[in-house]
C-alpha cells in the first residue's frame, strides 16, 4: 500500500475531529519552536541595546532553557493531577505575558528574568502537546500524528526566522529585537483560543474516573459509538497499578523505558541541534555573510526543517521510529563532518560560505527526520498509563538541562577549540547516538499504550531484537 493509499484509507476510518483534536493539541509546538527560533535573530540587535560579552550571549539564549527545566520537571505532575487540557491553557497564558515581559525589558536583567518565566511555559508545552496526542489518537495513526507537534516546532521556528526578517532594523529603522520577541504572544493567543476546542485526554479521564466523560471524547474521536471494549481495556490497564510516583521510574520493570527516555532526551541536545537554530545566524555572519543575508540563510534552515518534517509523518506509520532514527543520525554526523571541515578552508571564502550553509541544511534535514520528532513521539508512548505525565517530565527535564548546557557552552567551545572541532565533536555525539539507538531503542509502530505497557511488565522492551506480536487493533 502507498503512502498515499494509506492516508486516504485513514482518512476513511477515522473521525475528522481525531485530526482536529491532534493539530490544536500540536499548537503547543509552535510556542515552543518560536522561543528557539526567535532568539536566534535578536542577538543580533540585542547588542545594540545592551552590551554582551559571549558569555553573557549564552546566559541571554540559555536562560529559556533553566524555566523549561522548571516547566518540565513541575508539568508532567501537573498534568497527572489537573489534566492535560488545563495545563495547556496555563502554558499559553504564561507564554503570552512573557512575551510582553521581554519586549519591554529596560535591563539586561530585567530580559533574562523573563525568558526564564517564558521557559516555563516551553517546558510546559514540550510535554503537555505529544501527551495529549498520543493518549488521544487512535494506534495506526499515532505515529503521524505525534508528529504534528514537531511539524509545529519547525513552522514556529520558521515563523520566527521571518519574524527576525520582518523586523530587521535595516528595514524599520528601528531596533526591532523587542518586537521580534513581543510577537510571540500572538502563537500564544492563538493556542489559548484553541483550547476551548480541545477535549480531555480519554485516558486521563478513565483514570480518574470520569467514564461518562471518557466516552463522550473517545465517541466523538473514533467517530464511533463502539467504543466500550477499549474503554474497559484502558481500565484493566489502569487498575493494575497503584498510584505512581517518581519512584516508580525506578522499578526493575519501568528501569528499560527510563534508559530509552532519558537517553533520547540528551543525545537529542548533543547531537548539536540547537547549536544551529540558536546560531545559525551568529555562524554564517562570522564566515562572511551579512546580517540580512545571515537571516535569509536562516529561514532557507528553517524551511527545510518543515519540508522534511512533512516527510517523516508520512513515513513514521510505513517504515516505524527505528529506521527513521539510524537513517537521521547517520546523516547527521556525515554532514557535522563536512561542516567542521568547511571552516579548515579559509583561502575559498566564497566556497566556504556555501559548503557551510549547505551542510547546515542538510544536517537540520536528517535532523527532522529523526531525533526531532521521533524523541518526543517515543517518550509519549513507552511510559505506563499512571506515571506517564510524570514520566515524560523527567525525560523533558533531562533533554532542557542538555540543551541549557549545550547553548550555555557553544560559543565558549568554538572560542577554545575553533569551529570545526566544536562541530566534529558533535559528530562524535551524533555517531554515539547511532550505536545507542540501534542497541536500545524498541520499535513502538502500530501497537496500543496498552500492549507497549504489557511488553514493559513482562521485561520484552529490553532491546530492538525482540520479535513482538502485531497489535490487532492496528492492522489495515
């Protein structure tokens, strides 16, 4: 069957709302991917304002990240406790007043005080948005669905490098970094809308009781009433366990999804993702380019970043998380190779310039194939029922302070070491990824929350090689 058969065939057998519910629960990523992208653009006239030794520059696009560390060890709980729903309408409300905050920040302080209150609200939607998603959508679509978050993240990340463009001080006369960062409260507003279009999660609700409730989203999201023998398997499910806690992450049984999690989660920021969207711009002035034409490049990053997302949610349901992550991660370390190499030829300035552009293409392109979405999709869905939220915040906790780590440490490596070491080290990264995913990483393709939960407690999710049953409720 075809990749476009097979849309069209899920399109036939699902409810239209299951798609609507997934695209406004995604609208979390577009808060996230514009906070990353934005930044990238206003260091550039940041400077103009206040003066900014490169330290300095790192506190300024790291501190974010210390609020998403907040927002991701505080949201998952959060999440278990009042819902998936409500916590996405707090994120959008928080990102929304910070946005003004750092627009209208007189101090250098005063600016790094609010992107760490805006972090939180990142944090928050980094977790709350695949939650959702994957709790919600039915198995043999789960996949690309999941997905919609990460295409969101790179359309807000897009959304942000034209941003940068629109308010460049060439063209407005104006220092405009304070209306690059005040226009994020507009994704903001857009995602509080949202959500009084946007259910429970089913299974949140079934856990706390609230059947009649459950059955009411889940009807209206298979578009079926028939809907009462899932319902009773969430419940068997949900009955087993007593109520989680942190120390459950911890259990014998849970302890191979920890590692996979947590593992994904920081291989994810040393891979040198976000060495590239905080930077992008900041790397090709400094081989050459012009502010504006630093900013174009940029936004040629950032396109790709959604093309080639659009490809893998046609693709994660076909050919599964695991071969989407080796084929990535094997890209991206051929291409941080040829990117470290391409700052050892100084006498080809021109060459150099588009050697380096290129590569940084191509490596955002395995990137989006890969670890930018599938990390998020795989830490929603190998968690058990009642520690998920808190789960997946831990992860998300591990993937913030990697890349706090990472954006704090970028320029003071490429100082030390030069640009092309700094990025043949990522490769390093990147080529240890590979040998991690392909010895730890299970394949959750076409199989229920509630069959991947059954692998963990009878010890079967412990590597690639297990040869598993195909879910029933998944096939065509």
């Amino acid at each position: 069957m075809g990749i476009a058969d097979r849309l069209v065939n899920a399109e036939r057998e699902h409810s239209s709302f299951v798609y609507v519910m997934a695209g406004i629960a995604a609208l979390n990523g577009l808060l996230f991917g514009f906070d990353v992208g934005v930044i990238s653009g206003a260091l550039l006239y940041i400077d103009q304002t206040f003066t900014l030794s490169p330290f300095l520059e790192g506190v300024v696009t790291s501190s974010v990240l210390v609020g998403a560390m907040i927002g991701a060890a505080t949201g998952g709980t959060l999440a278990d406790r009042f819902g998936r729903r409500r916590l996405t309408l707090a994120g959008a409300i928080v990102f929304f007043v910070g946005s003004f905050g750092m627009a209208l920040s007189p101090t250098i302080e005063w600016l790094i005080a609010w992107r760490v209150i805006e972090g939180v609200a990142v944090g928050v939607a980094s977790i709350v948005g695949p939650l959702l998603i994957s709790e919600t959508a039915p198995s043999d679509i789960r996949g690309a669905l999941g997905f919609l978050q990460q295409l969101m993240i790179t359309i807000g990340i897009l959304l942000a490098y034209v941003v940068n463009y629109a308010f460049a001080p060439e063209f407005l006369g104006i220092v405009g970094w304070r209306w690059m960062l005040w226009f994020g409260a507009v994704p903001a507003a857009i995602l509080a809308a949202g959500t009084y279009f946007l259910p429970e999660s089913p299974r949140w609700l079934i856990e706390n009781d609230r059947i009649d409730e459950a059955r009411a989203v889940l009807s209206r999201v298979r578009g079926t009433d028939d809907i009462d023998e899932e319902i009773e398997h969430i419940r068997d499910v949900s009955e087993t366990e007593a109520e989680g806690d942190l120390s459950d992450l911890l259990e014998p049984w849970v302890r191979p999804a920890l590692i996979v999690g947590v593992g994904l989660a920081v291989i994810q920021q040393v891979s040198g993702i976000n060495t590239i969207i905080y930077y992008a711009p900041t790397i090709l002035s400094n081989i050459g380019f012009g502010d504006i034409a630093s900013i174009v490049g940029t936004v040629g990053v950032g396109t790709v970043n959604v093309l080639l997302t659009v490809v893998a949610i046609l693709l994660v349901d076909r050919v599964g998380r695991r071969p989407l992550l080796l084929v990535g991660t094997g890209g991206m370390t051929v291409m941080l190779g040829i990117l470290g190499l391409g700052f050892f030829l100084p006498g080809l300035s021109g060459v150099v310039g588009y050697v380096t552009l290129g590569s940084m293409i191509g490596y955002v392109g395995f990137y989006a194939i890969s670890l930018g979405p599938v990390f998020w999709l795989l830490i929603s869905e190998i968690y058990p029922l009642r520690i998920r939220g808190t789960a997946e915040g831990v992860a998300s906790v591990f993937n913030w302070g990697a890349n706090f780590l990472v954006a704090l440490t970028f320029l003071p490596l490429i100082n030390r070491l030069g640009e092309g070491p700094s990025f043949w080290l990522l490769g390093g990264f990147c080529l240890l990824a590979f040998v991690f995913i392909y010895s730890r990483v299970p394949e959750t393709m076409g199989r229920s929350l509630e069959d991947i939960e059954a692998d963990l407690r009878e010890n079967a999710m412990v590597g690639p090689d297990q040869e598993r049953s195909p879910d029933p409720a998944s096939n065509d």
